[in-house]
C-alpha cells in the first residue's frame, strides 16, 4: 500500500514545517558550498605567505658557502671524429688529416620523382624538400623557385610554363 500524501491541511496555516529529505550533508559538501569563499581566502593567503617567506634572502646563507675543491678528471675516454668510408661503414677518423679510405666521389643519390640515380649533386626542392635531378627539375615562372615535378603544376594559358602548387594555390588555379 502507497504512503498517503500530505495535504494541505496538514501544512496548516504557515509553511514552517518542509518535507524531510534524505540528503547527507557532510564537511566535504559544506567545505565546497557554504565556506568555499572563507576556505579559498586561506588558502590564497597560506600560498602568498610562503611565496614571500621562499622569496626572502636568507642573509648568512651567500656568505658561508666555500667553493668545493676540484679534481683535474683522469682516465676520461679520448673522443674522436667519426666517418662514414664508401662502403657504409663508420671508422674512427684519424687525427689532423681524413683518413685514405674518405671518398673523394659523392654517394649515388637517388631522385625522389623518377627515381634515377646520380653521382651529381642533386638540388632540393622548395615544396616538400625532397632531391631530384636535372630532368625533373622545375622553375616556377611566378616566384623563381626550383620546384620537384610533383610540387609544380604546367600551365597551358599562353606559353608552357610551370608554376608551384603555392603560388598555383595563391593565384586560384587549384
């Protein structure tokens, strides 16, 4: 059977007396609602004094300190340059000169578009600055930058031309 309800006869004339409800109230929920301000103002307060008390020279502690006596370090490890020889090892470099095995040639590099290999010095690109050889090899005819094929687009409007995809994007080609 339900609970009856109260009606409002049983309020009487005032409203003094209010439903119970089943909330616990503990310090937690006090701390963080009712005193939060005074709580807060403490803690700011409790902060700032030991901000202004870690601030505060402390006046014998500058005077009283002594160097520590150094020792000259013994047994340290002789550090030396590194190469790279041709055949893709690392070697320890010989003092005052490079040793026989350094390669008077420059490494085969590989170009990113066509994927030739070069003994020559490849050029980078501006865009995604990858290598790329002669053939691949793009001017812009808007900012003068040496662009890769992938990072240029042809333009057919008058001439052939070639121009980079920012300055395509800047233009509104793309």
């Amino acid at each position: 059977m339900p609970k009856r309800s109260i009606s409002e006869l049983d309020w009487g004339d005032s409203l003094s007396h209010c439903p119970q409800s089943k909330i616990q109230v503990g310090n937690k929920e006090i701390n963080q609602g009712i005193c939060s301000d005074s709580n807060m103002k403490a803690v700011y307060r409790r902060t700032l004094n030991l901000l202004f008390q870690g601030s505060k020279a402390k006046p014998n502690q500058l005077e009283n300190t002594q160097p520590i006596p150094t020792q000259p370090a013994t047994n340290l490890p002789k550090y030396f340059q590194t190469i790279i020889t041709s055949d893709g090892r690392i070697s320890p470099q010989t003092e005052g000169h490079p040793p026989s095995s350094f390669p008077t040639h420059t490494l085969p590099c590989s170009c990113m578009s066509c994927s030739a290999t070069s003994f020559n010095v490849l050029e980078r690109c501006k865009f995604c600055e990858g290598t790329f050889c002669d053939k691949c090899f793009k001017l812009c005819m808007s900012c003068g930058g040496e662009f890769c094929s992938k990072c240029s687009i042809q333009i057919y409007s008058r001439d052939e031309c070639c121009i980079c995809l920012s300055c395509a994007t800047n233009r509104g080609h793309l």
